[in-house]
C-alpha cells in the first residue's frame, strides 16, 4: 500500500478575509461545544436514541461551508450535527429535535440521525450509510435541469465511499456534468473496522489510500487534502465548487481527519489502540486554527474570548430551549409520515 499524499494548500490565511477566518474558528467551536454538551446530556439520559460525536472533525464542516453560498445543498450522515450548525441550523432546535422535543427541527420525530433541514439547503442526516451520494447526486441533477445554479456538497464517511451508491453516483454526475461535489471525510474508521493497518491490526477497508486518486476512474478531478485544517478545506471546497456551478464537473474530495470518541456514544472501542485515540487528540484542529490566527495576528486573544463566551452562552441557552419545549402530541405520530402535494421544494 503507497503512502498517502496530502496536497498542500496554496492558500494563505492572508489571502482570505479575517471575518471567514472567525466565522471558521467560531463554527468549529459552537459544533465543539455543543458535541460536549451532547455527549453529558446523553450520559445523563436526557437525550434518548443513538449519538454519534463529530468531535476533532468540526475543521471540515466549517471548511466546506465557508465555501458555500446559502442556496447551495449539502448531504449529511448519521454524524451530522456539525453540518447542520455549520450550514446555518439553528443549534436551539437540533437541541430540542436530539431531545425528541415538539420545538425541534423535524418536530421531534427524526432525531439526531434523521434531522434535515430543507430551508437552509440541508437534506438530511442519513442512517443508511452511502445513502446521501444519490440523493445529492439526483438534487444535482435537479439544479441542472431546472437552472436553479445550486451546487450539491455530498458529504460522507470512509466506510460510505466504500459503498456501491458512491461509485454509481459518481459516475453518473460525471457523464451528466452536474454540479457536485463529494467529500469524504475519512475519519480513520468505520464503526470498528480501520480504514488503514493500526498497530496491531492488519485490518483494512480500501487498498488505496488516496481515494482522491478514485476521481481518475471517473474522468473527475480527485484530490486528498488535510481534513484537520479549514483552510485547507475551504480551499478544495471553493475550487471544486465553482468547477462545479460553471463547468458542469464534479469531483471527489478525501480530507483525513480522526474520530476522538468512539462510533456511538458509549462505544468502548475494544478494538481500537489506546494510542490511536491519544494520537487523534494531538491532531485536534480547533487549538490548532486558535495558535495559527494569534501567530499570524489575525486575532487577537481577546476577541477570541469574546467569541468563546458567546459560543457558551448559545449552547447554554440551545440546552435551555430543549428542556422547556413539551414533547410532542402522542396523536401526532402518524403525521409527516409521507411527503404532502406539491412537493417541498430542493
Ligand atoms: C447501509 C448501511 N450499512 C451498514 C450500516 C451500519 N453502520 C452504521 S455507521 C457505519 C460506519 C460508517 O462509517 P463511515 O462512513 O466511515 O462514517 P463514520 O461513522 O466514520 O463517520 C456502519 C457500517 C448502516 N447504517 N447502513
Ligand atoms: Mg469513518
């Protein structure tokens, strides 16, 4: 197996405006402390089903949004509240939606896997891994076809690109020139099994490393980039973007990045090294972003303050709103079960 090879960013912090860089940071931090808050909440028993934390991903999704205009789509996954936030959600009613709560985003009945939100261009968690690379692949093609000048960001994990629905959906946006992007955020690790050898473990799921070099199969532009850093996130994501919304050409983006927790919430991870956890905190990409924006005296600690205070003070209000919204009417379970006449719009 080659050793994989991250395409350097050629962007420089000085060329993108300080306020996206905030915006970054502070996207990064309000998924970070809400994940936080998550994971104590769930321990606790107030929130009911399964969470899976984005904790040491969160560069990706402020990456990838920074690069978006507001119209355009993404896809997520079942580990998708830090796209939802960083897409523009409202944290206060993720909250409430992962407490079952009628104030929620779906009014209680989807839950943390299941949450979507079509008025700001998020079409939904997914429980059915690989299901978001057609969905978006079709919403694409939707764009195409009426001109709505959207483009779709399918985002999704190592193991989901590892799904057949990856390599139809690719090859069909290729012949048909849609405007798409799929992003893999490799995270080291489908449920328990590793994307690569661990010490330890010959285990693997892919025999390539660079699955940016699967755009080659495509006819596509394919590229694997440092998922740990927003910039360079941003970077990939705006280029493809626009290769997209002009030209009609999709591609594929690998960003590596690492899973800190376990798959779920209460995984033990027996079958991951303790070392591998311990090694993936050292590659946090939040203390990171904060060095990089006081050494290059973008910012400065105390307007990094005042952004840390806001982000705990919306958390905390987002927790409040949950606790105090009522549950849902029981009468209520056998409504939006199927879609209603016209059809939301994409
Ligand atoms: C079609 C399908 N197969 C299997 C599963 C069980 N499953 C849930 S999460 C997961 C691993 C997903 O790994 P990856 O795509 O890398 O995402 P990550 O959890 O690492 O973010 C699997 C196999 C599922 N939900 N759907
Ligand atoms: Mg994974």
């Amino acid at each position: 197996m080659t050793e994989v090879v991250v395409k350097e960013k050629k962007i420089t912090p000085e060329e993108i405006p300080k306020e996206k860089l905030l915006w970054m940071y502070k996207t990064m931090l309000r998924i970070r402390r809400y994940e936080e808050k998550t994971a104590e909440l769930f321990a606790a028993g107030e929130l009911p089903g399964f969470i899976h934390l984005y904790i040491g991903e969160e560069a990706i999704a402020a990456g990838i949004m920074a690069a978006l205009r507001p119209e355009d789509k993404i896809t997520s996954t079942h580990r998708g509240h830090g796209h939802m936030i960083a897409k523009g959600g409202s944290m206060a009613k993720m909250m409430a939606e992962n407490m079952g709560k009628v104030t929620g985003i779906c009014k209680g009945k989807g839950g943390s896997m299941h949450i979507a939100d079509f008025s700001i261009g998020e079409l939904g968690a997914n429980g059915i891994i690989g299901a978001g690379w057609p969905l978006g692949t079709g919403a694409a093609l939707a764009s195409k076809l009426l001109g709505l000048g959207y483009v779709v960001v399918c985002i999704a994990g190592d193991g989901a690109a590892e799904q057949g629905t990856f390599h139809e959906a690719v090859n069909l946006a290729s012949i048909w020139k849609l405007p798409v992007v799929y992003f893999i955020e490799d995270n080291e690790y489908g449920m328990g099994m590793p994307s690569w050898p661990k010490p330890g473990d010959p285990r693997k799921s892919k025999n390539i490393k660079n699955l940016g070099d699967r755009g080659i199969a495509y006819g596509i532009p394919g590229v694997t980039i440092d998922g740990n850093d927003p910039i360079a996130v941003y970077e990939a994501v705006k280029a493809a973007v626009e290769r997209a919304r002009i030209e009609g050409i999709p591609s594929i983006i690998h960003a590596l990045t690492c899973r800190q927790r376990g798959h779920f919430e209460g995984d033990p991870q027996l079958y991951r090294p303790k070392e591998d956890v311990e090694a993936c905190k050292k590659r946090d990409p939040i203390p990171r972003f904060r060095k990089l924006l006081i050494e290059k005296g973008i910012a400065t600690e105390e307007e990094l303050k005042k952004i840390e205070e806001e982000v705990e003070k919306e958390v905390a209000e987002a927790i409040e709103f949950g606790r105090k919204s009522p549950f849902p009417d029981p009468k209520e379970a056998y409504t939006d079960i199927y879609a209603s006449e016209p059809f939301p719009e994409v």
